[in-house]
C-alpha cells in the first residue's frame, strides 16, 4: 500500500492527495494550509526511487480526532530529483483497511 500511495503524494497534488488520506482528518487541515504544505514539498521536484519501508510504530488504543483507532508509523527513505528525504507515513486501520493518516517529509532541501 505504501508503495501504491507514495508515487501519488510526490506528485504534489493536494486533490489527488487529498482522496487518499482519511476523510475526517483531511476535513481538520484548511485547503489554504494544505496547499502551501505541498509547494513546500514540491521543492523536492519529482520522484526518483524510494527504498522498502521501515516499520516504526503501531497504537492500537490511540486517540484520533475520530476517536480510538490504530495508526501504523512506517518511515521510508524517498530520492527526488532535488535531494534525499525521509518520508514518515502513518496509516489509519480501519475495518481490514488501510487509509492515509497523515505523513510528513524530512529534507535539507526543504529548510532552504
């Protein structure tokens, strides 16, 4: 799934990415917010290859803003075309399936 999803988020699209993350959250981040989030990002330029994902994290009794749910953290190692970035990508389980939660993305590139 990770795999399947972080070909689309790198696209920097926030509609696109936005049809992937979990309704209830995706409805808590301003569209402006959002927006600026991913141009941010988008200054990792394109997708170049990313490396298997590294199980972090699972909370099974954590509190969500819907409630207690289980969020699984993985932390995937990312190559765009502008530099190197460590994606940290959470997923929602819900009834046998997995969801976009949240994810963040960590490179030198974005503190210039």
């Amino acid at each position: 799934y990770i795999k399947k999803i972080i070909p689309i988020v790198s696209t920097w699209e926030p509609k696109a990415i936005r049809e992937l993350m979990v309704a209830e959250v995706s409805a808590e981040i301003s569209e402006d917010k959002f927006a600026q989030t991913m141009a941010s990002f988008s200054k990792l330029g394109a997708l170049q290859s990313i490396e298997e994902p590294n199980f972090e994290d699972v909370d099974s009794g954590g509190k969500t803003v819907i409630g207690m749910q289980t969020i699984i953290e993985y932390k995937v190692d990312a190559k765009y075309e502008n530099g190197e970035a460590v994606i940290t990508i959470k997923l929602l389980y819900r009834d046998g399936v997995l969801e976009l939660y949240s994810f963040n993305l960590g490179s030198e590139i974005l503190l210039k």
